[in-house]
C-alpha cells in the first residue's frame, strides 16, 4: 500500500450534455425551489440511467440570478470515495467556481437536494456557506430502498435553522422517492460498510 | 461564474519529507493508538508552522501491520473547499491508496485525528469503513479556541459503536489542544461561515 497525495472528483462526462438540455428543456429554469427540485431529481434518475453512481442528485443555486453555481450527483462507488456524496460534490464545485469556500459571501445560495441529507452531509452545510437547503425524499425513503442514512440530531432542521440556514422539506418528495425506489427495485449497489459488504 | 466539473485535493509539498523523517526519529512507529497520536498532532502543529490550513491532523492506520494507509491535515483555506478536513482528506486518500470506498474490507482500520471529529466527520465515519477511531482534543477544546464544531447527536460515540466502530477519546488530549491554543492565540483564520466572515 503507497501513500497517496491527491486525488480528484470530476463529474462524469454526460453531466454537461444532460444539465444544457435540461435547461434548454424548461424554460422557467431554477426560478422556484421546485423548479430546481426538478433538475436534482433528474439528475439522480440519470446517474443511475448512466451507470455512474447511486440515486442522488444535488446543485448549487445562486438565489438572486437563480444561476447553477454548482451541481453534484453521487459517485461513491464509480471513483470509490466514500465521502462523493451528491450534495459534497455540488457544494464543492460551486466553491470552486466561486473561488471561496464559504459561499455565502456571494449572496443568498441554495443547496437542493433530491433527498434529504444524510449525517455527514448534514454536517457539511454549515461550513459550506450556503444559506438554504430544500430536500426531496425523506430518510424514511432512501431506508426503504435499503441506505443507510446516518444519525443526524434529532432537531437537525432545527439546529441548521439557528445557524441562519433555511430548510424546506418535501419538495417533490414522491417524484424524488420514486427514483430511490426504482434503484432498490433494480438491485443497483447499495453502499453500506455494516451490511452489504 | 462557470459550471465546474472537478475538483483535486492535494496534501502539501512538505508532508512526504515530514512524514518520513518523523517516521525515522520514531522508531516504535505506529504500533500504538498514542505513537499514531503524536504524529496526527505533529502533522496539526507542522499544518499551521507552513501555512497551509487549520489546526487539523489525522491518520489512517492498518491495524494489523501498523502501516499508513492515509495522512490528512485541514486545508480548507487553501484550496477553498470547506469538506477538506484533515478527517475526510486523510479517509479519501487512504481510500484512493487501497483502491476501496469500504477500508474496513481490508482488515482492521483506525483513524486516528488530532481532534474530536466535527458534525460532518462524525457522519463521514461510519461510510468509509473504518473500525476504530481515537480522538485527541475534545469539541470544547476546539470551540475554546473559536472553532465551531457543529451539531453531533448527543450520543455520537454510542451510534459509532452500534455500527462496530470503537471509539476512544481524550489520547493524548492536552498536547492535542494546545496545539488549537497556540494557533487560536496566533490569531489564524477561524473559518466560520456564521460568525467571522
């Protein structure tokens, strides 16, 4: 075993293609939570379409421009990095195409996401700088397609509530559930240390 | 602003020359949760002497051969990422090393960091694999210093132990926090989106 000094997330090659004529597609864009629940979701359905990871998807919202500043679909099993949740990636990217790691600087920035953070994520928007999350599918969902979702505080809208952070739930949720529920249904990996490997 | 399509995560130059001298004066290595301690809080103290992040170090070790398997520090003021915690750099580079996003596939693996892992670390654990974890500062230890830590269920050492992950705390706790003194008296960047931007 070598010590390794880097490694990279990139997002698959369809990404760019998918996200251009999705946009093309709806001409409202991301003017609405809803809107930009559509794109997530869509994303999550095409990642699993595409072989390139599980069934989540998330992006980066500039609130006031209503610009992508960021999108993420999960790749923990294409690039096995246990941390290439949907929402790290989006964020991630979205900091660096800003050139900061605290996107709040920029104004109102959203994180939606086609299902509700798990633990680490959670944990991972604070740091970010985004000032609102909006959630699909709930933990109960992606628990019923077999994921292991993590233990978030009990009060965690709550808790990212004090902090500044809006959260809004259920957004499209059974459109964003239906995705989970066809990955389980087709026996796609479901990546969990404790149980499946 | 600009779609981005990757990101990379690079330790720093000097880290390959630290490790191995570091390796060479101390010749028991890491057969031992303290030995691994030392140098998770050496690479902290050495990560703020160059400059290049927060207060943060964390190894990964393969228990049963006492081998680095991944070295991490915080460096998310200087590439901007605010997921670059020592914890997740050091996860990610131990798994890019093994060719595996579940690190406990290979026997037993401990990580070891210089602080209490935050909110979004903790919910980073239990998805890399790792069978053990041993902490050195406390989460008051870092807030003391203006660190903010994020919210972690109350009984965060529980919920990693109902997953088989062991968790001990306090190793070596008072050099781990004064190294998180020392650099909170220096007066370094606290990256904090809430309260210092």
């Amino acid at each position: 075993m070598n010590l390794h000094h880097r490694f990279e997330i990139s997002l698959p090659h369809w990404i760019d293609e998918f996200v251009g004529h999705w946009l093309n597609q709806n001409r409202s864009g991301l003017d609405t939570p809803e809107h930009r629940m559509e794109l997530a979701i869509a994303l999550a359905a095409a990642n699993v379409e595409q072989g390139t990871g599980g069934p989540f998807g998330a992006i980066v919202v500039q609130e006031e421009t209503n610009r992508l500043a960021g999108v993420g679909v999960n790749l923990v099993t294409g690039i096995n990095l246990s941390s290439a949740h949907a929402e790290i990636v989006a964020l991630s990217l979205a900091q660096i195409a800003t050139g900061s790691w605290n996107l709040g600087k920029l104004g109102p920035m959203q994180l939606v996401t086609s299902c509700e953070p798990c633990a680490m994520c959670f944990g991972a928007v604070p740091w970010s700088g985004v000032t609102s999350v909006v959630c699909g599918a709930r933990k109960e969902d992606a628990e019923a397609a077999g994921f292991d979702e993590g233990d978030k505080p009990v009060n965690w809208t709550e808790s990212l509530h004090q902090r500044g952070i809006e959260v809004r739930l259920n957004v499209m949720r059974d459109e964003a559930a239906r995705v989970l529920q066809e990955y389980s249904e087709g026996a796609g990996t479901i990546y969990n240390p404790g149980k499946n490997i």
